[in-house]
C-alpha cells in the first residue's frame, strides 16, 4: 500500500466558501457596530490573532448563558438578528471550503519490495513534538521575563529593605545586572530543550513564545492605555515603566527587551542542538574549528590587510593600488613561466598550473565582500553613535550646568521654612550642594524691544555649589553685582565719536520742587541677562531694563494692573544654549520675592555626586522630608523630553545602521550557501566516517564566525581610528549656528563593544540555515556521483 496520498483541492469550492464566510464576517460587522461593541470586541481579536480568542469567548459564553437565565425574555438585544445570521452565514462558509478539501484515493498498487524492512534510525527515532520541549521554551521565554521585573525592582528597591531605594542601585545599573541574568536564563531553558529534543525544535519554540512570551509584553504594552491596568500593576512596576519611559516611548523599550530575551533564547536552542544533536553532550570544538579555518581562509593577512585599508582609505584608493601590484606581479611571473618554458616546458605547465590555483575563487571572493560588508557596518555604527554621543554628553552637560540635579518643591504654594528644609537635605548622602530658588514668566523692555523670559530669583552665595552661572559670566559684568547694586556703573550715552558726555540734566521733583537726581543715576536693583537676551534687546552692563509681572499684580485705578520694577544689567552670561541665552535671567532672590509677591522660594535645587544616581537620590530627599506636601524631581524627569528624544534618535538611528550588517549577512548566507555546494563530497565523507549533524553544524557556523569575528574587528578598528582622527584634527563647525566649535566624539566602551556584539550575533545567526542545510546532506547523496 502506497503510504503517499495527495491531496486535491476543489478550488470552486473553496472560493465560494470564502465568499459565503466573507459575508457572514460583514453581517457580524455590522451587528457588532449597530450595538457600538467594537472597544469591547477589538481585545478579543486581538487575542484571537494569538489563538486565545477561542478559549475565552467560550468561557464568556458560558458565564452569558447563566446571565441570559436571569434577562427577562422581553429584554432584547440590539443587533441580534444579524448576530445569528452572520454566525450561520460564516459557518457555512467554512463548511463549503472545507468540502472542496479532499484526499485523493490511496492507490491499488501492492506492497514495494521493500515491505517490512528496518526504517532508517534516523527516521525512525523521529518525533514531531515534543511536550517537554515546549514547557522548557515556553517556561524559560515567560521565567526570564519575570526573573527581569522582579530583579529589576528588588534592586532598585534596595533588596528589600525597608525604605523603598534606601540603598538600591542605580536604574540603569540594576536594570544591566536583571537583563544579563535573565539572558542567561532564557539562554539556559533553550539549551535543555534542545538537548531534549536533540533538534532545533521551532514549531515548539514558535508556540512557546507566542502564547508564553507574548503576554508579558501585552500585558506592559496595554498598562499604559488601561487605566484600571495602570491602577492595579503601575505601582508594583514603576521601576520597569521608568527605564522604559527614557526613551520617550515605554512601548519601544518592553518589545526591545522582548526580541532580545527570544535572541537569547534563540541562541541557547541553536547551541543546545549543536552540543547534544549527536545523542551525547559534545562541547569539544578543536576538530571543527581547524576544518573552517583551512577551509574559508578568513584570516589570511592579505585579506584582512585590504579590507583594513579599504575601510579607511576607502574604495578606490586601495582597489588602484591592489590592482597595479596585482598586474606587476602577474607580469612578472608569466615573464617568468615564458622563459621557464624554453627550457623545461613540463616544469612550466606546472608553474602555470600554481599561478592558477593562487587566483581567488567566487566563493573567496564572496567572503572577501562579506568581511568588508561587516566590516562597513560596524565603522558606521561605531562613528555615528560615538559622534551622537558626543552631542548628548556635550547638551547634557549644559543643560545641567545651567539646571540643577534635583529640584525640592511643594506641591503647591512656596518654600518659606527652606532654611530648616535645607538642614534636612543636608544630612542626604550625595547631595554637594543646594540653593534657594523662585522662578516665573515676565516680560523684559529695553527701549523698543520685548521678550518673553523666564525670570529666576536665586542666592549669589550658594548659586555656585549648583549652577555654572559663576564660571559663564562674560567679562565686564559681575555676579556679586546683585547683592552690591551701587556697583554698577551706569552706561552713559555718547553724543559724538571722541567727544566727552554731556552732562544730564537733573530730575525735578513736581511736588516738592527740589532736584532727585539724575534717573541714569539712581541705584536700580540688578539683574543677569543672558547673552542672546541682551543681544535681541540690545542692551550691556549698566543698561536699565524694565520687568513686568503679572504675578503679584497691584490695584490700580482701573483694576488689577501686572507689576512692574526697573532693574540694570549687572552682568551677562554664556551658556552655549542658545535656549537659555536667550530665555533665562537672574536676579537676587529677595528682589523676586518681592516682585513675584511670595513669602518664600518656590524650590530648592540640589547638585549631586553623581548624575546617573540622581533619581535615588531624589528619592532619599523626599523620604528624609517625610514626603507629602514635599516632592522631588531629579533631572531625568524635568528634562524627559529632550533626553528621551536623544535617546530614541540614537536608537532609531543604530538600528538603522544595523541594516548595513544585516545586508552583509546576505552575503554571508550567499557565502555559506556556496560551500555547501561546493563541498558536498566533503560532507558526505565526513559524516561516513561518524561525524555528527551537530558537527556538521560546529563547522560551518564556525566558517561564519570568523567572517561576523573578522569584520567585527577590522570595523572596530577602523571606526576607533576615524574617532580619534576626528576627536584629535576635528571637523570645525560654526559656533553661531551649532553652538559648539567643532564635532564632538565620545567613545563609549559598552556602546562600542556592542556593535561588535552586534555583528558577530547577526553573522552567526545568518549562518544558522545554510549550516543546517549542510548538516542535512546524506553521506550517499554526497559520494552518489564518484
């Protein structure tokens, strides 16, 4: 009995099926939107897509059924009609399609000769699933996940300790030691399940993942539409939400997360395969990396040298040189073989023959391209994210120069009790310095010119420990100036080139008679403009300036009118943001009080020993002032915004890059693919002489190895040197327009070593089906034609 049955398909049924299917979805549609469920509904598709759907629209519809007992039959349902017709319509459907769906008759054709023979082992001993299998994937995908939020917040939450964050680490710190033991576990559970199965078992890893791995981030994703969601779990996960929240979008950080732990995963089934496929835990490597090393030739000094240079020199430079010492060769030793052969023609057939065999085959060729292809990407990666790097080292370190660290307030109304709040913080570890602070919107006239700014009442004897305001002073003006006002020379006006100042007349007083002094004169309080500010008004040091306020506004004869004060520029600073140039003054914080009407300081800023910590620091504060009506915010969370776009630009921008790689990892299975095909005699006497699939398997990941590990390192390099050229010559850039003299760089080594990383992964994972596909080859179809 022939055991192979076809399968024939009805195509007239099953596209009437579909149509008679398509329009019980429509009448579905439509009941669904005549009773407005599509909110409620959408979940359950959602779940559907995954295979959850079934399971709990048969569990509603089992806690419906008791429901529907307890509905008086007059009650009716809007939308019922098209319900039970659009449910008969689609099952129909279905049915049809189904009926187009046959098997073909089995054949009358007897039993083959070879009725009752023993099946081949490797067939035999062959299982489609495996159970065991599916819980190590699935436990380890869903264990890992947890592993990294419990980790992750009993780190932060200083293992346990009483006090939330008394002594736990630093976000990112915890968040770096959770993610590497989760990695390992997810890493773990792939490996033994693999060993288990002795195969790559997908179809249980796709299951496992999808209904064990996917729900977690679901769960994360749906927190932050969900309100109740957000109530219940926002809380026990405020740890997670916050590193995720540094990007700007939460969502981008849990699927990021997600993809890595299944990549761990990923590796530790492809591992597990390759050192139990044979039957026995097998981690020996010597053989398999000796047979890849003399067999792709990666690390031949000419090749490695060439590349070297194209990547940076680029192409054609090298490609001229190459060529012309390539030509000099060959004409050189054809000159050579020619007068060979006049005396020994058998000797020179034999010297013709080596020179032949010496030129590059395709498929070296192909890995020559492949190394510099990995080898481009990881420059790229490298460059363009060490110079981004340098632009958010360079704006954070102005921002925070010009910004505190940490910023004390109430949740509303001012500070009047901060001197014995700043006792308390004090006592804080971390905490190097603070000052009082009051800041509002007024608006500042100089002449003609208005702007909108953001004036900031501050403490000239305690500024310095917080703020760089002192060190961006520009010459010619003084901080001290606002607490000695009388300081301030007055700019008088010139009426001619060379010629002295005329003398001002002198004010006279309506009512008493007498003169008061000339207004230019007059002791006015001072006030810190920043440079653009001054520019756009144009005004120096001893220009008066007029601030009006609407806070604290004065009765007057037609109502509240906003308040307004005269101030003179006692000095102007220099930020290197033009932000804050041109938004931001300062005057002294009894004058603001003053102006702003309050009986105290609106906060009060802290600088800290470390940024990175700031956020437990920030925590401690509040913990130390017993919390409500006190808050804290550290600078993270002021300038979320702007940080978390920097980082998902760098982000977007890595990943874009990575494309790079990911191209030549094309060419990497191109590569890999060829000598499949061309060694597959080799293979097969390997395999008769008792080599393994998953030796197979060790041998050609290893070929693709050398290529990720080869230009990996040839990358590394060359992105390394082009940052130290541009760190140390530099590219000069136009400091009115960028604000910076020329491209900043940092090199970062956790950043560098993972686009490293990065290549290597993505060159070992391109290697993972043409080795399978090696490892596949029967000994008998490989010697079938010798």
């Amino acid at each position: 009995m022939n055991a192979e049955r076809q399968t024939v398909y009805r195509w007239s049924f099953i596209w009437s099926g579909a149509l008679v299917a398509l329009i019980g979805a429509v009448l579905l549609g439509v009941a669904i939107t005549r009773s407005d469920a599509w909110a409620r509904v959408a979940g359950m598709f959602g779940l559907s897509v995954l295979g959850w759907g079934g399971l709990l629209q048969t569990l509603n519809a089992v806690g419906l059924a008791s429901l529907q007992s307890a509905v008086p039959s007059s009650v009716g349902l809007v939308g019922t009609e098209y319900v039970i017709a659009g449910t008969a319509t689609w099952l129909v459907g279905w049915a049809i399609m189904a009926t187009g769906i046959r098997r073909a008759p089995a054949s009358s054709e007897g039993p083959s000769p070879a009725a009752g023979a023993t099946l081949y082992p490797r067939l035999a001993q062959y299982r489609d699933f495996y159970w065991s299998t599916l819980g190590a994937f699935g436990g380890g995908i869903l264990l890992a996940e947890l592993v990294l939020i419990l980790l992750q917040t009993f780190l932060s939450s200083g293992g346990g300790s009483g006090a939330a964050g008394e002594k736990g680490l630093a976000p990112t710190v915890a968040f770096a030691l959770s993610l590497i033991v989760s990695s390992l576990v997810a890493f773990a559970c792939g490996f033994v399940g693999a060993s288990r199965a002795r195969r790559v078992a997908m179809p249980e890893a796709t299951i496992g993942v999808i209904y064990l791995g996917l729900p977690v981030p679901i769960m994360l994703t749906l927190m932050e539409q969900i309100p109740d969601l957000q109530l219940s779990l926002g809380y026990r996960l405020r740890e997670v939400t916050y590193l995720a929240d540094m990007l700007g979008r939460p969502v981008i950080g849990y699927w990021l997360v997600f993809s890595l732990l299944v990549l761990m995963l990923v590796l530790g089934i492809n591992t597990g395969f390759i050192a139990a496929g044979s039957g026995r835990l097998d981690l020996r490597l010597g053989f398999e990396l000796f047979v890849a090393r003399r067999h792709v030739g990666v690390f031949r000094p000419s090749l490695l040298l060439g590349t070297l240079a194209v990547l940076m020199f680029g192409i054609i430079p090298p490609l001229i040189v190459y060529g012309i010492i390539r030509a000099v060769e060959a004409a050189v030793e054809r000159t050579r073989i020619r007068a060979l052969g006049l005396q020994d023609p058998l000797a020179a057939a034999s010297a013709l023959n080596r020179l032949k065999l010496r030129e590059q085959s395709p498929t070296m060729m192909m890995t020559a391209l492949s190394v510099g292809g990995v080898g481009v990407g990881v420059m790229a990666l490298i460059i363009v994210l060490s110079v981004m790097s340098g632009f958010e080292e360079d704006l954070q370190k102005k921002i925070l120069g010009a910004h505190s660290h940490v910023v004390v307030s109430k949740y509303a109304g001012g500070l009047p009790e901060y001197k014995r709040l700043m006792e308390q913080i004090a006592k804080v570890p971390g905490v190097e310095g603070q000052t009082p602070s009051i800041d509002n919107p007024v608006m500042v006239l100089a002449d003609d010119e208005v702007q909108g700014i953001v004036l900031k009442g501050i403490d000239p004897e305690t500024v310095g420990s917080v703020l760089d305001l002192r060190q961006n002073m520009l010459p010619g003006g003084s901080l001290d100036n606002l607490e000695t006002p009388e300081k301030i020379v007055p700019r008088r006006e010139f009426r001619g080139f060379g010629k002295e100042p005329e003398e001002e007349e002198e004010e006279e007083d309506p009512i008493i008679g007498k003169s008061s002094g000339s207004a230019e004169d007059k002791v006015l309080p001072g006030i810190i403009l920043g440079r653009e500010l001054a520019t756009i008004l144009r005004v120096v040091v001893g220009d008066r300036v007029n601030v009006i306020s609407p806070q604290g506004a004065e009765l007057g004869p037609a109502g509240l009118i906003p308040k307004s004060r005269a101030y003179r520029v006692a000095g102007i600073f220099y930020s290197g943001m033009y932000e804050y140039d041109a938004k931001f003054a300062y005057i002294l914080l009894s004058e603001a009080q003053k102006l702003f009407g309050t009986d105290g300081p609106s906060g009060i800023e802290l600088k800290v020993a470390d940024v990175d910590d700031a956020r437990r620091i920030s925590q401690a504060v509040s913990r130390e002032l017993g919390g409500y009506p006190y808050r804290s915010r550290d600078w993270g969370e002021i300038h979320r915004n702007i940080f978390s776009a920097l980082r998902l630009e760098k982000l977007v921008m890595g990943i874009i890059l990575s494309i790079i790689i990911v191209v030549a990892a094309g060419l990497i299975v191109a590569t890999v693919i060829m000598l499949v095909l061309e060694k597959r005699k080799e293979i097969a006497v390997l395999k008769a002489l008792g080599v393994s699939d998953g030796g197979i398997v060790k041998i050609f990941l290893a070929e693709g190895l050398q290529i990720g590990v080869a230009g990996g390192l040839l990358g590394l390099l060359s992105g390394l040197a082009w940052c130290y050229f541009i760190l140390k010559v530099g590219i000069k850039l136009d400091p009115s327009v960028y604000y910076i003299p020329a491209l900043p760089v940092k090199i970062e080594p956790v950043q560098t070593a993972l686009a490293v990383v990065i290549a290597v992964l993505v060159t070992y994972l391109a290697s993972i089906y043409p080795a399978l596909k090696a490892s596949s080859v029967e000994p008998v179809e490989g010697l079938k034609a010798e």
